[in-house]
C-alpha cells in the first residue's frame, strides 16, 4: 500500500477537481491522470516524453506525388 499525504486546497480547486473526475476514480487517479496527462511546455519535456518512441517509425513511407 502507498503511503498518504493529507493536502490542504482552496475550495475553488477542490471544485475544480472534482469536475475532473471521472466515475468510481478516486482523487489520487484524478491528479495522477490530469499531471501525466498534460500537455509539454518545453523542448526538454517533448524530448524526455518522445524516448518511449525512439526508433519506432511513423509507418510506411509514402511517395509525394510529382506535381506539374
């Protein structure tokens, strides 16, 4: 079992928060989703969020069609 931290929060947070949640989620799911979930700010974040991907491809290559 994890170990628990008790957070205070503002009350519009709160509300936030629990907009976000979904059905039978608890509030750890929700913030673990929403916090690896986001989107990234940085090059660094974009790069460290691609090496899952490294030498994957995108698939088979397609030719461009030669335009006149």
């Amino acid at each position: 079992m994890n170990s628990t931290k008790n957070l205070k929060l503002e009350t519009d947070c709160y509300e936030l928060l629990q907009r976000e949640r979904q059905p039978h989620e608890s509030v750890s799911q929700t913030v673990r989703r929403l916090v690896l979930d986001r989107p990234v700010l940085t090059a660094g974040e974009l790069l460290e969020a691609m090496k899952p991907f490294e030498g994957i491809g995108a698939g088979r290559k397609r030719r461009r069609r030669a335009t006149a």
